[in-house]
C-alpha cells in the first residue's frame, strides 16, 4: 500500500495539456523510429527534416523577396566568376520556392548522413559525424542551387570542406561551453545500448537507480523491476548484456 502520494491531482491548462500531449507524441514517435532498420530510419529522417529546412526556407524567402527582386538578371556573354557571384547571392536571397529547395536539400542531407553515422557507430555522435554530414549538406546545397558556376564539382567539395570546417569549429565551441556533468561519463556505455535497443526513454530510470555502466555485469531482473522498467524491456536488456561478450555478465536471476 502506497502512502504520502496526493490523491487529488491538480488539473493542468490547456497548453500545458497541449505541449504535454505533444511530448508524448514525439516520445513515441522517436521511439517507433529507432526500433527501425536503418535505411528507414534514415529515409523518415531525412524526409522529416527536409520539410521542416523547406518551411523555414520558404520563410526566409518570403523576408527576402524585396531583395532577390532587386538582383540583376542573368544576361549573356557575362563572365563565369561573375555568374558564379550572382548565383551565390541568388542562392541566399531567392524567393520563398528556390529558398524551400536550397534549404529542404541542405538540412534534410545533414539529417539523414549524421542519422546513418549514429546508427552505424551505435549511437556515438562526435565532431567526426557533424563534419561529414556538414560536407554533403554543403556539396548537394552547391550543387542544387547552381553556385558553383561552370565547374560545379569543384565548387561543390570546395562548399562542402567549407561547411565542415564550420560546423566542426562550432561543435568543439559547443562542446567547451556545455561540458556534460561529470556523472553524464559513468553511463556512457549503458546509453549507447539503450539506444541500440531503443529504449533511450528509460535511461532516467537508470540514473535514478544509480545503475551506472559499472553495474551492467551485476544486473538482475529485480534490479530492473526496483527501477520501474516494464518486463518487456528488462527482457530485451538482460538479453542483450548477457549476449555481450564486452559486458562479462555475472549477474543471477
């Protein structure tokens, strides 16, 4: 028998019901997706970003169409540099359709590469992941909004190595002003299999417990249950430790 629980809970507003509804569903979307395979998982990604790059894309064009409007056209027998010069300021400044396409393309290809490294290397995201990803955004961003002028696969990987350095220097400023807590480091390993198994929402449960990535060997399934995880997932966690020759399990039922 439970004690020194309220009985009366006070009812929420609407947009708190709202956001919390909203919650919900991202959770549970978030959830059915990484129990996918990987080449749905990257498609859906891929697809989910690309629309939400259009929407902002199509945004700032329509901010920007009284300045695209004052762009000269593109006349003939212009010199290529030149050419390339307009389209770059073209690719930046077009209307609410070109700034849809430039920006679905360079959002949904960063997306779906960094969703295909994490899914490959378990979980892990590093500078390594956000540089790759952030050079084929650049490279397809070049070579769709026709930046590149005459010699568009050079300009592309040119973009390309642009884009990485950038996002690589500003993940290492990231990392540096937002070091994780120093606990974040003891449950390193129990995270990344939670995320192959696709259980990352009960990774609280296993920081409330304490049961850091040193406990993995000694896990039992009364652990699990005083933690608060349902059978299914315990079932699916203790066979996946038990089945890992890294974790040496040593734990008893």
């Amino acid at each position: 028998m439970e004690s020194g629980k309220a009985l009366v809970e006070v009812p929420k507003g609407p947009i708190a019901q709202l956001q919390n509804k909203f919650k919900e569903l991202d959770n549970g979307f978030k959830t059915w997706l990484s129990r996918q395979t990987t080449p749905v998982d990257v498609a859906v990604t891929t697809a989910t970003s690309a629309i939400q790059g259009g929407a902002i894309g199509a945004l700032m064009g329509t901010l920007t169409s009284d300045i695209s409007s004052t762009l000269p056209t593109q006349p003939n027998g212009v010199n290529p540099q030149a050419m390339a010069s307009l389209k770059q300021a073209q690719a930046f400044t077009g209307g609410p359709l070109l700034q849809a396409r430039n920006f679905a393309v360079m959002t949904g290809v960063n997306a779906g590469i960094t969703c295909a490294m994490k899914r490959l290397r378990g979980g892990v995201e590093d500078v390594q992941t956000s540089m790759v990803a952030a050079f084929g955004s650049g490279a397809m961003f070049s070579l769709v909004s026709g930046m590149g002028g005459p010699n568009q696969a050079a300009n592309a990987v040119t973009s390309g190595l642009f884009f990485a350095l950038v996002q690589g220097g500003l993940f290492k400023l990231g990392q540096k002003f937002s070091q994780p807590p120093p606990e974040e480091n003891y449950y390193a390993k129990t995270k990344s299999m939670l995320y192959k198994l696709g259980l990352q929402n009960y990774e609280k449960n296993f920081k409330k417990g304490l049961l850091t990535d040193n406990t993995l060997p000694l896990l039992t399934d009364s652990a699990l249950r005083d933690v608060k995880i349902p059978p299914g997932p315990r079932l699916l966690i203790l066979d996946h430790i038990q089945r890992d020759p890294d974790t040496e399990w040593r734990g008893k039922q």
